[in-house]
C-alpha cells in the first residue's frame, strides 16, 4: 500500500510513500502522518492512497513513520477547501493544507467540554424592524445556503440582530462563526458575546492566542461541539463540523485580505464557499458595503435587507461641514476645526483627527490652494520620485506615468508646486503647540506595533477622560470606541485619494460615511472634512447621508475605467538588485501575457528607495475565462527562478 503525502514546504507537488502493514488500517486521506523528508522527520499530510505507487523506481520509495491522528480532523471539505483557495489566489497545496489542519505532530484532538445549556441574556427587547428582520431570517428554509447583506448606519441595530439569529442557532445545538477585523474589535466583542450566550459557549480565535488555547478550541469545533467562534479572518479556516451561520461584521474592511503571509486569501470567497458547503445561513453586516457586496446584490447572488430606522439611543442628527485644509493659525487644520476643537475641550468631550499618512510624509501639491498634482491619463495623484537613473520627477503610482515637475494647477493656474510634510506626527507636533494642556494619543501602525494593546487602551482612556485628543491614521477609526468621541476631523481629503489603490475613493466614502453614522450616535456629534475643493468627491451624497448614491456612482466609474468588481485584477511583483535586469524581467512578462490579459498596468516602482532588491509590479486586467489560467501560469513561475523572485498576489489590496 502506497500514499500520496505533502509537507508544509513551499514546493507545489506530493510525495510517494511505502505504507508498513501495521499502519494501513490507520492511514486514510486526511490524517497527518510522519515520516523521513530531507535528513529529518517531518509532519505530512495523506492526499490519497493507493496500491501502486506514480513513482516507479519502489526501491527508493520510504516508509512512512507514524500516524498521528485517528481519524481525519478535518471535515470532507478539507481538500475542496484547499483546490478553491489554490485555484482562486495561488500558492503550495502543502501550505494551503497544513494552514487548515496545523502541523505540529502534538497537536491533536483533545477531548471536548459538553455543551453548557445557556438563557440568551439580552438587555431589552428588539425594536419592531430589528425583529421584522429577524422574522425573516428565522424563515429561511433551514439546512439551505442562504447569503444575505443586512445593511444600515450605525444605530440601526443590524449587529443586535445579528446575534439573536446566533444564539436561536446555538440553542438549536449548531455553530456559529462571527469574524471582526482585527484583534482590538475581537477583544471588544467577545465579552459582549460572553454574556449574551455563556462564556463556555464562546471561543476566541486569532494569532495572539495560547497554544493551549488553540488546541482546546480546534478540537471543540472539529467535535462538532455547539458553540460561538468570534474570530479574525483565519476563523474562516477552522475545521466546523455543524456550521449553521456564519456572520462576517464590517465587510468592507480590508483586513479580510491575507496577502501578506501564505496562504492567500479573501474572508468573503472563502466564507461564501464555506456556508455552501455547510449549506448555512451567512449575513454580511455593514454600513457601508464593498462595490464586491453591492455587484453581487445586483446580481442577485445575495440577498440585501436593509436597516433605516436608528434605535432610539442613537437617533442624532450629525452636523458635516467641508472646509479648506488650512488655516490663518495653522498649515493643516482650518480655522473652523480649530474652533470646534477648543469648543470640545472646554466641555471636555473627546476629539478624533484622521490623516492617513504617518511621520513626517511628502506630498506634492498646489502652493496656492492645495490642489494636488494629478495623472493625466488616469487621473490619480502623483507623488514626487527621484531616482540615480530618472533624476527627478513625479510618479502615478497606479499606472506607471512619469511626468515632469513642471505643472500648472487646474484649480487657480498657478505653477508653483511644494513637496511638503504632513504626516500624523507632524500633526501630533502642531496640535501640541496649539493646545498645549490638551492630552493626545497617536494611533498608527508605527505606535500600534510598538506600543502593545494601545488601540485597546485607547477605547478606556477616552471614556475614564485621559485623552482629549486622538490624532492617527485610518487605523484610528475602528481601534477607538467612536461612542465616546463627539467631533471626528479627517484632516486632508485630497491624501486619503493620493495612492496607486483603485479603491482609494471607495475606502475614503466609506470612511467618512462610517464616521458621519458615528456622529449621528451621540449628542452634538460633528464630522468635519478638510478638503481642496468640493469637487474631489460627491460630499453632497455625505452629508445626505446617502450612501447608496455614492456608492452607485462609485461602481459606474469602475466599469466605465474597467476595474474591479466588473474586471478580475492580479498584480505580480517582481524583484532585482539590477534596474536593467528587473526592466527584462517586467518586459518578458508582459510579453508572456501580451495575449492572454485584456490590459497590462506598469511596470509601477513599488518598496522602499533605500532597499536593496529594487521592486516593480504589474497589473493584468482580465476576464473571468482570463483569470484562472493566468494564476496558474504566475503561481507557477513564482516557484521556478529562485534569483528573480517573483509574488503573485490575486485580488490585491495592497499597492505599496
């Protein structure tokens, strides 16, 4: 007897192996075994056995070693899981396996706590359209794929509703999955998931976690045990056995993307193929969907309900002012701001300014009215460059145009352009001399990464009143808890837009929509946006507060420019100590694809200036017939010429 095994190694092939007669009644597909790769023993997984082996030389063919688990601790799902992740963002079918079923050869089933009876402790009753909705949900056929969006701002209860549907599911003896961003907003949720359906019920799943907490929890959902699972996106990858709802909260967030560490992959496909499979109920919650969301609702492939009417407690009505991004006091807070500041500290109600840019970063723009310079074939910002080959210069990171520094504004005409800095700690350096009394806290990746559980901190400094001012970048929004601030600023509009993402001008709606509901939640709530012209983006849809508008005008743009949800996107990076070598590799590339991609974007230069592999990426437009085929072409080149690296990234959402 003969079994196919792969390893969790970066080679995209299986493995022959002689399986001894005393452990043929043990190995089956699924099961983790050990046995000689290389000059160690390693933890491999069974793809499928057989009685004679593809490799024909058997004399060479090694003995598999032990058999670790007794059963397969995956569903039957493991391995169509597996194909879809593969065939959808690429990558080794041995890493992709061993990120569903983990590696370590200790790691195995425990025995799983019972089911602990519970109450559903809710604090009061359903409001008339939370339970109209809830009606609606519960009479969905049961054991029946069901994706729905329940849409609405901030106040309209759709989370609440939420989680009566999952405690009536966990009451019904199944498993529920709730996935959140981050591990700030899961650390926020699960006490309130705790006493809503028991502590024992509720498992928190994400990277921070024990081991021995990872192995009590993976056994518990392997056993089919009833329960409650709030996670970050790798929750999608546990091994359910009775999945019955599946709620993803704050769909739109981009954290749902893993494409920094293998395997690749996006919440939304995955957990869609998931509820499928488990034919279970899956609610996508948010208040401002993606473009992908809304394209499939037209589509009919999901079912949209939405929430309009705000629960009682949060029915405010949010003032939004647009203002200039300079002041007589100040190069980057408005006179207005500044007295809407001063007005919040005197009644000692906390403030949150928004830049999404850190340090003390260059953009290049108008001297006179701020107008940033912009791409004339695509329109993006461009961002000043200076390189030993090109000199200097400006730079569309989204398409790859080079233009000169010489430019005349469009705005007032005038030809005086300034690279000046403006980052949140330039910010955090100016608010200080203006308010030097006042509190802050900085919020961004920098300070998130060295200062641990700030975000967290950050949620209690602002109720207790030991911060008065929260200055940070878009990671700011979601880490403090909004309820407790009053007067949200987004200090500069244009730089929110200046980026090579195609999405930029949907994150910014979504952004200041998101914030516009958290101003509507509190007394005397104000969102003030700080901006060149009023033209840079539909505010008249923001301070309607009609999203769906700008969202619908959003998703014209992207099919008349032809990209995502209305075209699939794939980007290969590539990387060379040697520009000329590098500028080869792009060109082969390109001409690889020259007939197999609808449209080619760059070479677009990507990475730090003072790295020594230097970066370059390439876009493929393709058609959906176009997109398989060309990831398997670049997943599998990503793996053959180990001296010109190169990174697939399918579905990108990172362009920096």
């Amino acid at each position: 007897m003969f079994c196919k095994v792969v390893f969790d190694v970066p080679l995209d092939r299986d493995f022959d192996y002689h399986v001894p007669p005393e452990l043929e009644a043990q190995v089956c597909p699924g099961v983790r075994i050990t046995a000689p790769f290389g000059p160690r023993l390693t933890a491999g997984l069974v793809l499928s056995v057989s009685d004679e082996p593809t490799y024909q030389n058997t004399q060479k063919i090694k003995d598999i070693v032990y058999v670790v688990d007794p059963r397969p601790i995956f569903g039957n799902d493991l391995f169509p899981l597996a194909q879809f992740m593969k065939k959808m963002w690429g990558g080794a079918i041995g890493q992709i396996l061993f990120a569903l079923v983990p590696p370590q050869p200790y790691f195995k089933l425990l025995e799983s706590p019972a089911f602990t009876p519970f109450t559903p402790a809710f604090t009061h009753t359903l409001y008339p359209h939370q339970q109209a909705v809830l009606n609606t949900l519960q009479a969905m056929p049961a054991y029946e794929f069901h994706p729905v969006l329940l849409s609405g701002p901030a106040g309209t209860g759709k989370t609440e509703t939420a989680l009566r549907l999952a405690a009536q599911v966990l009451q019904n003896f199944g498993q529920t999955l709730i996935t959140v961003p981050d591990i700030v907003a899961a650390k926020d949720f699960i006490a309130r998931a705790q006493s809503a359906f028991g502590a024992e019920n509720v498992f928190c799943w994400t990277s921070k976690m024990l081991l021995s907490q990872k192995k009590k929890y993976f056994s518990a959902v392997a056993n089919g045990v009833p329960c409650v699972v709030i996670s970050t996106r790798s929750g999608a990858l546990l091994p359910f056995k009775n999945l019955r709802l599946a709620v993803v909260l704050q769909e739109e967030n981009d954290n749902y993307k893993q494409e920094e560490n293998k395997p690749y992959y996006h919440l939304r496909d995955l957990i869609l193929l998931r509820g499928k499979t488990h034919a279970a109920t899956v609610l996508f919650v948010s208040g401002t969907p993606s473009l992908e969301m809304l394209k499939r609702v037209k589509e009919q492939a999901v079912q949209e309900i939405k929430f309009t009417q705000k629960l009682p407690a949060f029915n405010f009505a949010p003032q939004v002012k647009i203002t200039p991004k300079k002041g007589a006091k100040s190069k980057y807070l408005s006179d207005f701001l500044l007295e809407e500041i001063k007005q919040n500290l005197t009644r000692k109600e906390p403030v949150l300014l928004v830049l999404n840019r850190r340090g003390y970063s260059n953009a290049y723009y108008c001297l006179n009215c701020g107008a940033y310079a912009r791409c004339k074939q695509c329109g993006s910002l461009l961002s000043r460059e200076n390189t030993p080959e090109g000199g200097d210069f400006l730079l569309c990171k989204k398409c790859g145009a080079k233009e000169d520094l010489h430019q005349i504004c469009p705005k007032c005409q005038n030809q005086i352009f300034k690279s000046r800095g403006g980052g949140t700690q330039k910010i955090v350096s100016e608010v200080q001399k203006l308010f030097p009394s006042a509190r802050l806290l900085r919020l961004d990746s920098d300070t998130l990464k060295t200062k641990s559980g700030q975000g967290h901190l950050a949620s209690g400094a602002l109720k207790t009143g030991q911060v008065d001012i929260v200055i940070g970048t878009r990671l700011a929004v979601s880490a403090v808890e909004a309820n407790a601030v009053t007067l949200f600023g987004v200090l500069d509009a244009d730089l929110e837009l200046d980026s090579p993402d195609f999405r930029a001008s949907e994150k910014l709606g979504q952004m200041l929509f998101y914030l516009r509901s958290r101003a509507a939640c509190v007394p005397n709530g104000r969102l003030i946006v700080q901006a060149s012209g009023t033209d840079i983006y539909p505010f008249e849809f923001l301070q309607s507060g009609n999203f769906a508008q700008a969202a619908e005008q959003e998703l014209a743009l992207r099919e008349a420019f032809n990209y995502p949800p209305f075209i699939r996107l794939v980007r290969a990076t590539l990387k060379n100590k040697d520009p000329k070598a590098l500028c080869a590799q792009a060109a082969h590339l390109k001409s690889i694809f020259k007939q197999r991609a609808q449209e080619i974007l760059g070479p677009v230069p990507c990475g730090k200036k003072t790295d020594t592999l230097k970066k370059e990426y390439l876009l493929f437009k393709l058609t959906d017939e176009q997109y398989f085929p060309a990831v398997e072409v670049l997943d599998s080149l990503s793996t053959q010429n180990k001296k010109q690296p190169l990174k697939l990234s399918a579905d990108p959402y990172d362009f920096y």
